[in-house]
C-alpha cells in the first residue's frame, strides 16, 4: 500500500511539474512569437510608408510639373499682353510724333507761301 501511494504521489508530483514546464515552455514561446510579429509588423508598417509616401511624391511631382507648364503658359501670355500694349503704346507716341513733326513741315511750308 505505501508503494503504491508512493509511486501514485510521484507520479501526481511528476504530473504538476511536468505541467508546470510545459506552461513556461508555451508563455516563453508566446512571448517569442509576439516579439518576432511586433518586429515583422513594424518593419511592415515602414515598409508601407515608405511605399505611400514613394506613390505621393510621384503624385506630386506630376501634378508639380502640371502647375509649373500651366504658370509657363500665364505668364508668356500676360507678357505677350505687354508686349502688345508697349506696341501699342509705342505707335501712339510714333504717331503723335510724326503728326507734330508734318504739322511742323506743313506750317513752315505755309509760312513761307504767305511771304511770297
């Protein structure tokens, strides 16, 4: 009968303890994993970003050009339109000029036929 209770609280003894490693054995190995996926997810997550932010600044870039031909085109043409109104501006004065400088001619002619 001892021997039996014996071998019976061994046995039981031996149960707990080998229970007791296996739990340790699972936490360590669940605490192992979940460092490993909190490193996988991280560098995943980075790797994403990186990814975003590579398509954004392709994104911007094309819209960036879009802007700069589009400022391109305003600007030659409101400097075509100065252009146009210093012409413009320039034929009025050439005008002015060239009627001063006829009425000039034409007075001194007629002063000169009112002599005679």
């Amino acid at each position: 009968l001892q021997t039996a209770w014996r071998r019976f609280s061994k046995q039981m003894e031996y149960a707990k303890t080998r229970d007791a490693i296996i739990h340790i054995q699972a936490s360590l190995r669940c605490f192992s994993q979940t460092l490993k996926y909190q490193i996988i997810r991280s560098n995943m997550i980075q790797l994403q970003a990186s990814f975003r932010a590579y398509r954004q600044r392709k994104v911007f870039l094309v819209f960036k050009f879009a802007a700069i031909q589009v400022q391109s085109v305003v600007r030659s043409y409101l400097v075509m339109l100065d252009i146009a109104q210093q012409n413009f501006s320039a034929k009025k004065i050439q005008t002015a000029f060239r009627r001063f400088s006829q009425m000039s001619k034409y007075q001194q002619i007629l002063g000169r036929m009112v002599q005679l």
